[in-house]
C-alpha cells in the first residue's frame, strides 16, 4: 500500500469507522488550582440549594396537571414517547427524545400512584401538557440528586464519608440504571432459574413463574408491537401535503376515529399552516395510547393459550392498585418506586403497562414478591444459589473447553474445613471462583448503613476471602511451605506447575459498581487492610464475556488483567465497559499511572449493546472482536491449537507485553529481523533478536528470535542464553522466548521458551 500522507490522513479521520470504533483515546479533564477549589464547591452547593428550594413547587405544578389531566393519558403519551427509538443496519439507535429514560417513566408512574382515583383528572391532556411532563420529570430527578449532594456535603473524609460515597454509588445505580443483561440473556437466565419451581407456586397461587415469564413477554412483544404500527399507520396518514387530506387520511385510516372533515376543518383558522394540522392530529391521535398499552385478561389468555383465570392473576400480580403509593412519601418514590415490583396498573377490567421491558428490569424482585406470598421464599433462595454455581459452571466449560472444572470442593488447612465453589485447572493456571446467590434486598438498594454494609460483606467481601485464602496457599505450596503443598495434594494439584491465580466472584444481582470501589470499602472499614479483592460480576455478563471472547488465552487473560485495572485505577463503568476497553487496549494502558488514577470508561461496551441489541431485534451483525494485530493472532491461535506446556502462561504473557496500537511496531521489528538473518553471516546472532521489556515487573520479558533453517540445531542454546541474559539484567522473573524460522515463515513461530526464575518466581496471584 502507497504510503501517501493522503493515505495516512485519511487513516486518522477514519477513527471511528466502524472497524476502529472501540479505539481508546485518553482526554484529561481540566483540573481545579487548588485556591479555586473552595469557591468551585460554594458555587455548586449554591447551585444546588437553589434548584432544592424549587423541588416543593414543581412537585406540586405536576400533581396539579395529574389532578386536572387524565393521569392514564399523560402516562402512556410519555411512556410512549420516551421508549421509542430507531435503529440503523449498524444496530445504532436513535431515541425520540434524547435524554429521557427508562426510570423516568417509572418516577412519573409513582407520582400517579400516589393519587387516589377520585383525584384522577378526566380533561383529555394537550400537547403542552405532555410537554411540561416530559420537562418536570427529568428536572426533579435531577433536584433529587442534587438535594442527596447537598445531605453529605459537610461530612469530613473518613470512614463515614466513605460509607456515604458507598451508599450514594448503590443509590445512582437503584434510581437510574436498569437491564442487568441483554433481553435474551435475561428470558434464558429466568427461564433456568425459576421454571424448576412452578409447580410448588402451582400449588400456593394457581399460576407458574413460567405463566409470569411467558405473559411479560408477550406484554413486551404486543406492546410493542402495537406502538410501531401506530408510527407506521401515521407515517402514511403525513404523507398528505394538505390540511384537507391530512384530515380526510386520518379520519379513514386511523382505526376507532370517527368525524366529518368540515367539523375537524371548522375547529381550525382558515389559515392554519400544514404543521398545526400535524400537531393537532398527533395530539389527538396521542388520546388512544393508554389503549394501546392496556390489555385485557382475555386477550392476554387468548395469545398465551391460558386459561383466562390465569391471565388475570398473572396480571394483578404484575400491576399496582390506584392510589396504593399515596402513604408513601415524594422523596421516597426515588429509591422505593411501587412501579418497580408491580409495572403495571389495574384499571378495572383493564390492566395499563406504558413501560412493559420494566417487568424485565425487575424481574428478580418482582419473582421474589410472589414467592414470598406464596410463602416458597426460602425455597426460591435456595435454588438461586444452586443455579449460579451450576450455570457458572457451564460457563467456565463453554468458554475454557479443555479444562478441569470441579464445583463444590472441600479441602482442609490444618484442622479447618473450607470449600471452593468452583475450581478450574488449565495447563498451569488455576481458576478460583466464588458464587454467591444472596438477594440484594430493597433497603440494601436504598442504601441502607447497615443491609448495605451486609450485603457487600456477603456478596463481595466474604467470597473474595474465601478464594484468597486458598490461593495465597497454592501460592506458598510453590515455594515448598507444607501446609499450602498438603492443600494442593488434596486438589490433586502439582504445585510446581502453578503459574497463576485467577480469582473472581459471581452473583445475581448486579454490585459491579461498588465492586471496583475498593478505596471507599476500605475507608469504610468494610474490605480488610492488604486484602486483595476479587472482581465481582453478574452471571449475564460473564456469559457475554464468554460469548464475546472465544480464544480461551483471551478468556484467562482479560481476567488476568481485569484485577490490576481496578487496582490501579479509581474507575467508573461497568463490567461491560471493561470487556469494551478490554476489546480496545487488551486492559494494556501502559506503566503504572502516577499523573492520574480516576478513569471514565462508561459508554465502552458501546460496540457490545449494539450487537446485541441488534440480535434482540432480530439484525445479525459480526460479533465484537478483540483488537489484535495478525502476528499476535496467529501466534495466539497456534499456542491455543498446539497447546504446550505452559500455553496458557506463554499467551497471557504474549498479550501483556504491548497494547494492540504497539503490536504493529513489534511486526515491523520481527520483519527487520527477517531481512537481517537473511544477510547475516553464519553463527553472528547479533541482529536477529529483539525483545520487550515490560515496563511491570510483574509482566514477562517477550523476546523474538529469528533463523535460517540450516541454523536450527542451534537454535535451542541460542534461545536459552537470550533468556537468561534478560532475566539477568532485569528485575522481572519470567521470559517468554519465539523463535521464527525465515525458511518457513508462514508459520508464526517454530519454537517457544518459557523461562522462569528459580530463586525469584512465585505464582502470581491475579484476582
């Protein structure tokens, strides 16, 4: 390829093409001088004070629209017009209205709540009124927050400070994030979790989890389904280039509308633009949505093929009471919103569902209400602990095929007994993996001091000391101590042919936002001084994980790093962010940063959503690849095909030693070194070596060797003393040497070293 600086301008303002659209850039944020940092704050809690001073009044100024305005009206327009959204071939969507979420349908549906019904309003909303909603909605969750600033403001840094950091964290996430897994992944994990108990809730209720699942997907497709008829029956109707026709369109199109043109024409001025004609339509075509969202128990019984008793059970189980949030407090709708257990709304014969994907949302709490009043609530415990070690299990084998898995394993130390939930052996790397069931529960939501402090001591805290405690053993057993080698012996492990410790927790309930909170866990006197902490993710993430990243190296070795990145970083994301900035840089942002430590990757596990989103929604789009040069691939591929001993240990050191952006540097140099041994005399080594040393110790020396064919006899001596020079020059304990045959260059290496310190290497322990 023509290397013109056309060519390569062209390059750089392709970034973010769809072939490059997870690539990584850094931008620091501006910092505050220190002598401005106490007027920035003052401004701010001013800022804050004042829109908290307003938060009373536009409460009132939207209970006042709901009490004069038909509430069902109000709510389905909004829920309605703030869920629709396009998407493109690329799996790109476009929201209707920017800006508005799933959680502000569902704090506008609480404040209907809380409305008696001879409070309901009956006028028909107009177009302004839905707007002013869609104006005070977002502008009071917003003051909500702003008035929670303003509550820990004043508090000093310490444990208390960190505790409240901590709450605020689980607080964010309770009120405004929602979708624990992908649509899909969540019917699939529903489905295995609770099917096994419908019929003991058969029994207590006269309805499955099975029925609730089966009636809130067919909620979700009807739904939906209706409201993209309606786009595409006003579509046609828009067409009109006139006011007339507009009207006459309408009139014969719109199903349930009946008028005479020149009674719709005389309610207008003479001179009404084309445009008004439009906004009054969509405002009286906006009438029909609670409708639209509303189904029946017939209906319902009808497309599921249940028996119409069912139906309507299912339904009520699913749907609040008018008025039944009219005890509960305005602040409290933020983080204890009726709407979240209960999505729907019955209204007589009727029961309304503006928002069914809520169902999906919350399904875990919603399944956790029913078997409490069926009174199967311990029973239901139970199974989600029994499923996720199992599903985490089938995970492990999927995504690591060739691999030892054992779950439930008992070993003693001393005279203790302990168990691991899942242990998993691969070549010379030990998986150890915690899975914790445990519910997080309403007030642990809320943030609550002491259910949440429980509740991170049992989901996060607790397992990441159990694999700890085993794995510091297997670490010691290396070294010759005879309590870590008697452990290893039990495990029927070889302690010598550990290189390392991969650690990480699973649970159903989503706490990766505070899982990577290891400075405020430690303030807070919740996480243990010098304990390392293990990652903490959901079982639907580590499926996608698994699905995403089909290699097992890169299996073991974005777990490998994903420990050192919270460790190194304060970070804000989750742990699809990760995986998206794992796609991007291999997790290889270089040396040790001292210039900052909070990083931003929220928006990463872009390329992830939309793919799939895209399956969701039926479009098949290629799968989310990591970014990895074609000399690194092949020689990842050959390692994972021909498996040598110590393949895995050699492909995480491999992928380590430089960021996907650098791999290409390491080509160019492997080329060079090809030319060289092509002009080099016989037995002159000089210029066909080159290696990486890591700017971590704690990462291997990678080096690259290339040879004539008729050189090959003395190729094995000639690698040994690379490898042993660079250990000796270095401070790192390992070597990881190829060697590249210039008369057979197709292959992308013929031969491997791995070399390891005797008196210096120990197993690392990677969480």
């Amino acid at each position: 390829m023509p290397k013109s600086r056309n060519r390569r301008k062209r390059t750089r303002a392709s970034a973010n093409a769809l072939s490059n659209e997870h690539k990584l850039v850094f931008h620091k944020l501006p910092t505050i001088k220190p002598e401005h940092q106490e007027a920035v704050r003052e401004a701010i809690l001013k800022s804050a004070r004042t829109d908290a001073h307003r938060f009373p009044d536009l409460v009132e100024e939207l209970q006042g629209i709901l009490r004069i305005k038909s509430p069902e009206a109000i709510l389905a327009s909004f829920g309605f017009y703030a869920t629709r959204a396009t998407m493109n071939d690329r799996g790109e969507t476009k929201s209707f209205n920017e800006g508005m979420e799933q959680h502000h349908i569902e704090l506008l549906q609480g404040f209907v709540l809380q409305l008696p019904i001879e409070e309901w309003g009956c006028e028909p909303p107009s177009g302004h009124d839905v707007q002013s909603v869609f104006e005070l909605i977002p502008k009071l969750a917003d003051i909500h927050t702003k008035r929670r600033l303003l509550e820990r403001a004043d508090q000093p840094d310490g444990p208390t400070r960190a505790l409240i950091e901590l709450q605020e964290k689980i607080r964010t996430h309770t009120q405004a994030v929602r979708n624990w897994g992908y649509f899909e992944a969540t019917k699939s994990i529903c489905r295995e979790i609770y099917q096994p108990l419908d019929e003991q809730l058969q029994k207590k209720l006269g309805f499955t989890f099975t029925d609730v699942l089966e009636v809130s997907e067919v909620l979700v497709n009807i739904i939906e389904q209706r409201g993209s008829d309606y786009i595409d029956l006003l579509r046609g109707i828009l067409r009109a280039r006139d006011a007339r026709t507009l009207i006459e369109k309408y009139l014969a199109d719109m199903p349930d509308v009946e008028g005479d043109v020149d009674d719709f024409m005389r309610g207008m001025p003479n001179d009404a633009p084309r445009e008004a004609v439009v906004g009054l339509i969509i405002s009286h075509a906006d009438l029909r949505h609670p409708d639209r969202m509303s189904v029946t128990p017939e209906f319902v019984a009808k497309v599921t093929n249940k028996s119409c008793d069912v139906a309507k059970a299912v339904l009520k189980a699913l749907s609040s009471e008018i008025g039944c949030a009219k005890e509960i407090p305005v602040e409290h709708l933020f983080l204890a919103n009726p709407a979240w257990v209960r999505p729907g709304i019955c209204l007589g014969e009727q029961f309304l569902f503006v928002a069914p994907q809520s169902i999906f949302s919350h399904i875990n709490e919603i399944m956790w209400q029913i078997a409490n009043q069926a009174g199967i609530s311990p029973t239901l415990s139970k199974r989600r602990a029994e499923y996720l070690e199992k599903k985490a299990e089938e995970v492990l084998q999927s995504a690591l095929p060739t691999a030892r898995i054992d779950r439930n394993v008992k070993w003693k130390a001393g005279e203790q007994q302990f168990e691991t939930d899942i242990l998993t052996v691969i070549d010379k790397t030990v998986l150890l993996v915690e899975a914790k069931g445990h519910r997080l529960s309403p007030p642990g939501l809320r943030g609550e001091p002491a259910r949440l402090k429980r509740h991170l001591e049992e989901i996060v805290i607790e397992p990441s000391i159990q694999s700890e405690r085993l794995a510091k053993l297997l670490v010691e057993a290396r070294s010759g101590d005879e309590i870590g080698l008697e452990v290893a012996e039990q495990l029927g492990l070889q302690a010598s042919e550990i290189d390392q410790i991969i650690r990480f927790s699973i649970t159903l309930d989503d706490l990766s936002m505070l899982s990577v909170a290891e400075e405020e866990l430690e303030l807070a006197g919740i996480l243990p001084p010098e304990h390392n902490l293990a990652p903490a993710l959901h079982i639907a993430d580590l499926c996608s994980i698994s699905e995403i990243l089909e290699h097992e190296i890169m299996f073991l070795h974005y777990f490998a790093e994903r420990f050192h990145l919270q460790k190194q970083f304060d970070i804000l994301g989750d742990e699809l962010d990760f995986l998206g900035l794992y796609l991007s840089t291999g997790l290889n942002l270089g040396e040790e940063r001292e210039d900052f430590r909070n990083i931003i990757v929220t928006g990463m596990s872009d390329i992830i959503d939309r793919y799939y989103n895209a399956l969701d929604a039926g479009l098949k789009l290629e799968k989310p690849k990591p970014k990895l040069h074609r000399v690194y691939k092949a020689m990842i591929d050959q390692l994972v095909q021909s498996k040598p001993d110590g393949w895995t240990t050699i492909g995480i050191h491999l992928l380590s030693s430089v960021s996907p952006d650098e791999q290409k540097k390491v080509e160019r140099g492997i080329n060079r070194l090809r030319k060289s041994a092509r002009r080099r005399k016989q037995n002159s080594q000089s210029k066909c070596y080159m290696q990486i040393t890591p700017p971590l110790d704690r990462r291997a020396i990678v080096g690259f060797f290339v040879h004539r064919d008729e050189e090959k006899h003395l190729r094995r001596a000639q690698i040994e003393q690379f490898a042993a020079d660079a250990l000796e020059d270095g401070n790192a304990t390992s070597c990881v040497i190829f060697a590249r045959n210039i008369d057979h260059w197709e292959k992308p290496y013929e031969a491997v070293l791995l070399v390891q310190k005797a008196d210096a290497f120990r197993a690392e322990m990677r969480s």
